[in-house]
C-alpha cells in the first residue's frame, strides 16, 4: 500500500544542571543559618557560629563538604570553630559584600580571603586578601602569615568575582570610589596580579552610603551589574578575558514608575536573559522586586521589560538576591521577621515561583554568601535538528549559554563541513549519523554530540487483516505525532472499528507539520455457527451419536481439541469440548455426559399372607425418579395388609421398568386376641365383647357367665358377639367370666380358654 515517507525530527533536549564543582554547596549567612545544596530542596542549616548582618562567604571541598566560612572578620573552619590566625580580617558586620572566598587556581590547598570595608569606614583599608592553607591544624586549616594584604583602598562594600574565560583563573572586581570606576585583579596559579584592569565609568555619587549595594555577574561571564543604593544601579558588557568592563548602561532610581527604588541586591538568571533587582526603602521601610529582560541590551528596551516580582509593600524589604548551584535565586527580605525565600524558576519570567524557608532557630539578615560566577562550561547547551519534510535534509541550530566566537559542524556522512551558526544539511541517505559541534572560544573550546537518526518516519497501520466480528479492533499508528486524522473525520491517535472497509491514517509531526501517511483493510469474519449442546447422559454403556455439524463450506471441527469430523460417538462420562473454527474465528462450547442405566428391581416371588398380617414392599434404595404402585400413589414403599395383586412401576431417563406381585390369603393356625373390657353403649367402639382372630378357627364356641355360674351369652359365630345384655336388659357393670373353645387348623385339637372381662357403663 502507498506510503508517504517524511523526516523523523530527532530533538533532544537537557535541563539546566548544576555545576560540575562543588565548592559553593555549602552556604553560611545571617545570624546561625544556612543551606546544604547536596540535597534537593535544600536542607535547612542551623549549626552556624556566625552572627554577621551584611556580606559572607563560604566554601566547600570537591564534594560539597564543609571546609570552612567567614563574615570578613572571623574565620570559621568546618567544625565551627574560630580557625587559627582567624580574627581581624578587614571586612565589616555591616558592608554588602564583606568577604569573598577564591580558590587558588591548581591548588587544593590554598584559598584566599578577600575583604571590603563599609562606607563608613574612612580609614586607609580598601581591598585586601588573607591566605588560607587548608592543610594546617590537622586538616582544619588556618590563616597564614599572608594576612590583610593591601591591594588598594577607597573601595567599599561591592566585591564580587567571576571566572576567566579559560576557566580556571578568577577576576576579582570591586569599585573605586575615588575615581567612580571599577577595579579587577587576576587570580591565576601564580597568585594575584599585581597589575589590574582599571575600566567601566560608574554613577556619579553623592553621599558615600551610596557605595553601599551588591555587584553580580552574569553565570555566562559576559555582563556584570552594581547596585547603588538610593541612587540606581548599572550593567555593562564584561570581557572576561582581558577584565574589561564597557557599554554601561545605567538606570537611576527615579527612572522607574513604581515606587521609589532603592537597589541593594541584584542577580542574573541562570539562562543570562534577565536581571532581578531588589529594593529596600531606607526612607521608612518598604521594599519590591523587580526583574528585567536584558537579552536586547539597550536601556529603551530593559526599562519597558520591567515587571514587579514582588510588589511593593509598605512592610516588605527585599535585600540580597543570590543564584545559587540549583539554578533557584535566594532572597533575603523581612517582612514581619526575616527569612530566606527563594524563586523558584528564575528564568520563567512569566512564572518564576517564590516560596519560603523559615529557619526554627537563628535567622536571615540582609546578605548571603558571595560566590564566584561564570563557570564556562555550559552545560545546557544544546543541538537543535529540525526536519525538512520529505526530504533527507535537516534544519540544524544550536543553543548555548555561552555565545561561541566560531563554530564547525561535523555531519558524519563525509560532506563537507560548515563553519555558520546554523543553516540546512542534506544527507547521502536514510541512516544513523552522529553529528558533533565545535565552539570555539577565545581561551577554550567546547565540543557537543549528538546522534541523529536520518531513517524516514512512516506511520504504519499493519498489514490488511481479517478479524472475529463481535468486538471492535483498535487502529493505532506507531509514529507519535502532534496531530492525527482518520479516514472516518476523528482525530484521536486510536480509532475503533466494527464494519470491513479500508481505513487510513494522516500523522502529523514536529514544529514544521510534516505529515505521512498509511492505509489498512479490515475484514470483520462472521463468527461460525455450533449447534447449542446441552448437559446429557448415555444409558447402560450404550454410545451416544452426536452431530454438531451445519452447512458452512470449509468449517473444520475439534473434540477435545482434536480436529476430526463433526459427527461424534461418546461412550463414557466427562467434560466434552467442541470447537468449529471458520476463516479463523472460533465458536467453541462444553458439555456434560453421564453415565445412567435403565431401572431395574423385583418385589419378589408370590407368596401368602395371613390373616390380618401386613406386609412392606419397599424400593428406596434404588432412588428412581418416579414411582407409580397399582392404586396410583407415588412412594417409593407399599404396605401390603390383604391378599391381591400388587403392580409397581419405575421411571428414569433411560426409561421406565415394572414388577408385578400376587398375595393370596394363607391358612394360618388360629390366633386371636381378647379384649379386657368393653363399654357396651351403642357409640360404635368396643361395644362388642368377642376375640380377634387370625385365621379361621373351627369348632368356635363363646360363653359367657355372671360371678355366680350364670350362663349369660353363648355363640358359635366368631363374628358376633355379647352386647352386655340379658334378654334385652343392659347387665350391671362390673366383672365378668368368659369361656371359650376352637379346634386347631392341622390337628383338630380342641383349644379351651377362660378369662375375665370387666364391663363399662
């Protein structure tokens, strides 16, 4: 079936990571607070010894562990203790940027401290630096000898720091009051320079307090910004490979239409596109952030980005901000007390997220720590590769940080390379290609890979096919897509379908909105017919014949799963499975055989029965179904008390059976039984006095006598009897004798018998 074959857009892309060196995870700050960026959220710290209201800094080994922290005053080392040779540094409690922490370039062992003063300190300190050697006392380091080293003065409170572009080396930065510029020593394996780059022009100051602010620079190296409190702040373009600032753009307090700013803390996002500043009213209180898009960096532009992240608030004071190793800037502002806060996705202008850290002992001041910016190794940058649609072509670009001075593309297929920024490449043919990309940089290079599968994307429906009726088939493409269209109008990536007919899938893909598509014939098979098979039974072993089959051409036929004709023969009790399979959908049942027998029973030979006897017939234990005795009743038992003929029949459902049973009269030897009393008044019970026999007796005489000999009655007759009177007069009541005599059936043998009987009025 048709295809349209169309280019596979193969994006990958990476979230911003954290850097690669540790050494800034560890922060110290206020009064006996921290954070540990080890872990993600991060963890709360409250083990600080410091009580420090503006600038610190603190630092970590290669794996974020604890090596030591200072205000600018006292050194701490990581078991928070003062550290030998720790006190007396020139900072101050109360200058922005007090201390800042360098790691001597290719050494593990040593640090420097550099310190500012406040601008209320008018003394000859300005900036200097201590040396820490980690490896003194035991591991837990101390100042050495080099300590409160002059580099010059006039400077106070800004002093921050940014990698050389070779990424190892650190430019150290702060202003020169005197002559409203900023000053930058280079810090290299050697040591500090003693030769430093004097550049950028600064605001025109009035008052000293307005040195007062933090000075930033850019994650990238590329741009730098100074806070001047009450007065505005500035950002200018930074060379980090000469330590030159230049193109100044400067923004003044009153330039703003919100309330009055006051900038003292300011940072980049990670991304470099904005900048947040914050603002404190030293007025009466009062506070805002503001963040700014400096991507165009032309001041027109910036001011109309501006967008408040925190609205002004009477109560509100937002001090320092602070990019910290998970790419969150870190606040510092009071409101009703002060805490830490932190937004969350700085470089989402649109949502940058703000929530809390609230701190249960100890607590947040103005500042937190100082740390070097600008790590030259980006890496969030990305390859972007973008298809051309139905074509072996891709559309390839970059993403950096970073802005490289150069470029060279590597396509793997053995083309030609390219040195632009980003254009179209076509390849020889379908086919896996890694592709690499070289920027190049002034002190370094920087290369990224990526694979690039270059195999046309075509969506596939499967091949035609045929299916059981009775339950829809769900069509689905095996190419993700942005958009999908079926035959039928729905726009789902499945679709369910219940009718044979062809059907046909669009996909469409990527930003350009390439589209394939395939096609399928779907043939729904009627299920086959099986005649219903109810539970059954087979009588006394003989064979069951079975015939399941109806006209359908080319139906074949299983018995227990064994394919064989549709007519079968069972002689045994079980479970019986048949399938018939038609074009190949299956209609399947199972049923039931047992195995039964036809009843059969006897009542037994004829016989005699006595006089009076009674005899049980009794067929219960075979458990028939139906029972019918010769007077139409239904029990399984027959009690026989006379002479006749007695019929039974049985039923199940292998039939019926019967059994017929003659009873004659036997002659039994006479039996009788006589009563002790009897009521002689007419109510139809015992009014009667005779005996009861079984059995004809012969030679039957009955007397009876009062208590003084009198003959009152005399019968010949077994069948009658006295009726208590005498010549038609009712007797007394009360004890009377009777005699009576029989002849035995066999030996005529004369039987006497003589009792008494008592008669009831």
């Amino acid at each position: 079936m048709k295809k349209y074959l169309l280019f596979l857009l193969f994006f990958l892309s990476f979230q911003p990571s954290f850097s690669q060196q540790k050494q800034w995870y560890q922060w110290y700050y206020g009064k006996g607070v921290g954070l540990d960026f080890r872990t993600t959220g991060p963890t709360m710290l409250t083990t600080s010894a410091l009580n420090q209201m503006e600038g610190s800094a603190s630092v970590a080994d290669d794996n974020g562990e604890l090596l030591f922290y200072t205000d600018g005053v006292t050194v701490y080392n990581k078991l928070h203790q003062v550290m030998v040779n720790g006190t007396g540094l020139k900072g101050h409690a109360s200058s922005t940027q007090s201390a800042l922490i360098v790691p001597k370039p290719d050494d593990k062992n040593i640090y420097y401290i550099f310190t500012v003063p406040w601008e209320g300190e008018v003394s000859t300190s300005g900036l200097t630096y201590s040396e820490v050697d980690i490896r003194l006392d035991g591991g837990n380091g101390a100042v050495t000898a080099v300590k409160n080293v002059l580099l010059t003065t006039n400077c106070y409170e800004k002093l921050g720091a940014v990698k050389h572009c070779n990424n190892r080396d650190v430019w150290v930065t702060t202003y020169l009051q005197t002559n409203n510029t900023f000053i930058s020593y280079l810090v290299t394996p050697a040591g500090i320079s003693t030769m430093p780059v004097v550049s950028g022009t600064g605001m025109q100051m009035m008052p000293l307090d307005q040195t007062v602010g933090y000075l930033r620079y850019a994650p990238n190296g590329r741009k730098m910004a100074a806070a001047f409190y009450e007065l505005g702040f500035q950002i200018f373009d930074f060379n980090n490979q000469t330590g030159e600032l230049t193109n100044p753009i400067t923004f003044y307090s009153w330039a703003f239409p919100a309330n009055y700013l006051s900038p003292y803390g300011l940072e980049f996002s990670r991304n470099c596109r904005s900048l947040y500043v914050s603002s404190s009213n030293s007025w009466g209180g009062g506070g805002e952030m503001l963040s700014m898009d400096i991507t165009n960096f032309n001041r027109n532009d910036i001011v109309a980005s501006v967008r408040q992240v925190l609205p002004w608030d009477d109560y509100r004071e937002v001090f320092s901000l602070a990019l910290a190793p998970d790419n969150r800037i870190y606040v510092a502002e009071k409101i009703t007390g002060t805490y830490t806060s932190v937004l969350t996705d700085p470089d989402n202008r649109d949502r940058p997220g703000y929530s809390v850290y609230n701190f249960r002992t100890g607590g947040t001041t103005l500042g937190l720590p100082n740390i070097i910016a600008g790590d030259n190794t980006d890496n969030s940058a990305i390859i972007n590769l973008e298809p051309v649609c139905n074509q072996l072509s891709t559309v390839y670009s970059f993403t950096s940080l970073l802005p490289p001075d150069s470029v060279h593309w590597h396509f793997g297929d053995g083309s030609d390379t390219t040195r632009v920024l980003s254009g179209t490449h076509q390849f020889p043919a379908e086919g896996m290609y890694t592709i690499s990309l070289i920027r190049y940089y002034p002190c370094h290079t920087d290369t990224l890979w990526q694979d690039h599968d270059m195999r046309l994307p075509v969506v596939h429906l499967g091949n035609d096919t045929a299916v059981c009726a009775g339950k829809p088939l769900t069509l689905k493409g095996d190419l993700a897509g942005t958009a999908y269209y079926w035959s039928s109008g729905q726009t789902t990536p499945e679709l369910a379908v219940t009718q044979s007919g062809l059907y046909w899938l669009e996909v469409t893909y990527g930003v350009l909105n390439c589209k394939t598509r395939d096609q399928i014939y779907v043939d729904f098979k009627p299920y086959p017919v099986l005649k219903a098979l109810s539970d059954t039974f087979i009588c006394d072993n003989i064979p069951l014949q079975l015939d399941v089959s109806i006209a359908q051409p080319g139906a074949l036929y299983y018995w227990q799963q064994v394919q064989q004709s549709p007519a079968t023969s069972i002689s045994n009790s079980g479970t019986y499975h048949v399938r018939i399979s038609l074009n190949g959908c299956d209609t399947a049942t199972s049923f039931r055989v047992e195995q039964d027998a036809l009843p059969r029973f006897s009542l037994g030979e004829n016989t005699k029965l006595c006089y009076n006897d009674k005899l049980l017939l009794d067929q219960s234990q075979y458990n028939y179904p139906q029972y019918t005795w010769q007077d139409g009743s239904h029990a399984p038992q027959f009690r026989v008390t006379q002479p006749g003929k007695y019929y039974l029949e049985t039923a199940n459902r292998c039939g019926t059976y019967s059994d017929t049973l003659i009873i004659e009269e036997a002659d039994c030897e006479p039996e009788y039984v006589f009563p002790t009393a009897f009521s002689p008044n007419k109510d139809g019970v015992n009014d009667l006095l005779r005996p009861v026999f079984r059995g004809g007796p012969t030679g039957y005489l009955l007397q009876v006598f009062s208590r003084w000999g009198n003959l009152l009655y005399r019968s010949t007759n077994p069948q009658q009897g006295w009726d208590g009177r005498l010549n038609g007069t009712l007797m007394p009541a009360g004890s009377y004798v009777w005699h009576l005599q029989y002849r035995t059936l066999k030996t005529k043998e004369l039987k006497q018998n003589m009792g008494s009987v008592l008669l009831i009025h």
